[in-house]
C-alpha cells in the first residue's frame, strides 16, 4: 500500500506514519514543512526529508521520503500523490487564536492546502482521502455534539475546517472520489510536546515545576481521545467499504473536567516521583464553550471503532513521554 500523509511529522501524523511502519511496512510520503512538527518525531523510522522534487517518481520500499513542502504547493501535491492508494490529509493550522489573528492565513493553509489535496487526488484517484476535521465547525452547540449538528463556527479555524468537509463532500459527489471526514475531539498523548492543548500544557508544567494556568474554575467539560485511538479511527476510515463522503464525529463519547484531568496528572506524577506545581486560575477565555462532548453511535456502527485506552492508562504514557530521557 502507498500512502502519502500530509503534516506526517506532527503529533497525529508521527503517531500514524510509526504505526504503519512498523505493523504494516507501507510505502509511506509525508508532506510537511517542519513549521509545527519535526522529522525527529518519526524516529525510529528510517527517513529522508526532501527539499526539491526529485527527477523520477519513484516510491522508496525502505525509508519514508518526507517532502518538505507546503501543502498549498499544487505541483508538489500533484508529484506526491501519484500513484498513492490512500492519502491521509493531516496538515493544517491547528490553534484557533492563529486563526482568529490571521484568517488569510489559516484560509491558505487548510482551505487552499486541502483543495490543492483534494485536486492531486482527483488526479490520481487513490482508494480513499481521510480528512482530520475537528469539533470546531460545530461551535457552541449545546453536549452532546454530533453530526447532525447544524454547524456554527466560531472562529475562522472552525469555518475552515467546515470548508474542508464541505470540499470533501463534494468531490465525493462530483468526481466519485472516496473521500471520509473525522472530526477529532480533543486528542492526547505521547508526541505532543510541542502543542498547547491543555493536557500537553499541564504536563508541560509538571516537569517544568512551573505553574499551572487553568482558565476559569476548571469545572468546563472537554471530550479528550487518545492518539492511538485516532490512529485507529483513521485506519478504520482508510479501510472500511461503502463510507464514501461521509463525515464522522469522534471522540471518547464522555465529558471529563479540567479539574479531573488535573486530579488524574496528579496522581500519576506522585507514582513517577514527581512533585505538583502550585495551580493559578485566571478568568475564563472568552467565547470559551462551558461543557462538550461527542456522540459516537455513528462511527461505532459505521467502522465499528471504539475508543480502548482509558484515561488513566492514556494520561500515564503521556506524562512519561514528556520526561526528558524520553524518546522524540
Ligand atoms: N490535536 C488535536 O487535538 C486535534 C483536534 C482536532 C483536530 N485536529 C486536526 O488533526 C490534524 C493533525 O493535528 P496535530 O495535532 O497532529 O497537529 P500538529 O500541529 O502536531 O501537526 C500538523 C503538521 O502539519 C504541518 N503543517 C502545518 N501547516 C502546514 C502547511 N501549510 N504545509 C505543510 N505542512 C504543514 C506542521 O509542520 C505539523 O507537523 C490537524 O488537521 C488538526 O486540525 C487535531
């Protein structure tokens, strides 16, 4: 199988291009320009980062080529996905408050960059074309979200990520292209050191002995997803017949406060020896949605996923990913 996986060395990406590494051994491309993500998180996955396009199109069977481009790049769009069978479009501009100070730039990145995808793809008509959505498009839609929900994005990043799903849809229906939407809840675990998502940012903290900042009273509800559970899902997005053009809401289908988060870090830093740092709560983000979480039934029966890593089990492996002798 040749897949090309576009943000391939961020945190979903890296978790995604190790797994078909070393349980499938796929002919794998990443496309990232190393803005957010690192060639070292593939590591121990032999690789080569490419800068220019090489003269043959030719897929290597032992290294992955990671093609240091940006994804509104439609000639390299074009070059990578020939002859692809799946591709997995993961790049983007992932934070919110990057979207609401620059929204021509976030509209390039995952508008643009997923048209240039969607276009290469049209090309090469690979078997399937997963696109990472998230919770965003829905807005403040009241818990349980799902995707019947009539979507209201709040920040340019959600309207985006809408514009994504809204392309997806239509290629599906105007080109027959197998296009799958995902929208991930809020995703954990090892490999992100380098986000400023809440989990990331109290781990961050802890090995720091730095303060943790929580805003508002901690007692807002999020829908946090384990990476390999995603992984899973995109596998099962990648693979399962008769799912062409649809849309999914992922997540692990329970609300968890900031506060039990806190509590759970808390209790796993003790076993590992760490101590807690003092906690400061500051006012609350504005626009901030009070409690959320998603409803799965559609993608359980449709791919027959269901998330497997608990929280505790999750949150352990993430904090001692971010200790030092850690691997990348
Ligand atoms: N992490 C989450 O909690 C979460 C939640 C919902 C949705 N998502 C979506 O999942 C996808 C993966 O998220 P992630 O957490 O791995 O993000 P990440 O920032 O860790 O990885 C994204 C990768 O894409 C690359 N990239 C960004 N813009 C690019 C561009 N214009 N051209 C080429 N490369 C570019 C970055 O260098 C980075 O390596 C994103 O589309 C994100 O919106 C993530």
């Amino acid at each position: 199988m040749r897949w090309v996986i576009t943000g391939g060395c961020g945190f979903v990406g890296a978790a995604l291009v190790n797994h078909l590494w070393q349980q499938h051994r796929s002919s794998i491309r990443v496309v990232d320009r190393l803005s957010a993500g690192k060639a070292d998180a593939l590591h121990p996955v032999p690789h080569k980062i490419l800068k220019t396009l090489p003269t043959a199109n030719t897929w290597s069977e032992n290294q992955v080529d990671v093609f240091a481009f940006d994804i509104s790049d439609a000639a390299a769009a074009q070059f990578v996905s020939q002859e692809a069978d799946i591709i997995v479009h993961l790049a983007a501009n992932t934070g919110v408050q990057p979207s609401i100070a620059d929204p021509m730039m976030d509209c390039q990145s995952n508008v643009l960059g997923t048209l240039a995808y969607l276009e290469a793809a049209r090309a090469s008509n690979p078997k399937r074309f997963v696109f990472a959505s998230s919770g965003a498009p829905v807005g403040a839609a009241p818990a349980p979200v799902h995707e019947g929900v009539i979507p209201r994005p709040l920040s340019p990043y959600g309207a985006s990520k809408l514009a994504g799903e809204g392309y997806c849809s239509a290629y599906h229906h105007s080109y027959g292209l197998d296009t799958v939407s995902l929208r991930f809840s809020n995703l954990y675990g090892p490999g992100s050191k380098h986000k400023t998502s809440v989990i990331a940012k109290f781990c961050d903290a802890i090995l720091q002995g730095e303060t943790i900042a929580i805003n508002g009273t901690g007692t807002q509800t999020r829908d946090f997803l384990y990476v390999d559970d995603a992984v899973g899902a995109i596998m099962r997005a990648a693979f399962t017949n008769g799912i062409g053009g649809e849309l999914y809401q992922l997540g692990n289908g329970r609300p968890t406060s900031i506060l039990e988060i806190l509590h759970l870090l808390e209790q796993q830093a003790k076993r590992q020896g760490l101590s807690m740092p003092p906690v400061r709560h500051s006012s609350p983000l504005s626009g901030e949605v009070q409690d959320t979480y998603a409803l799965t039934r559609k993608v359980q029966q449709h791919l027959n996923w269901k998330p497997e890593v608990d929280l505790e089990t999750g949150l352990e492996r993430t904090l001692q990913s971010f200790l030092p002798q850690a691997a990348p």
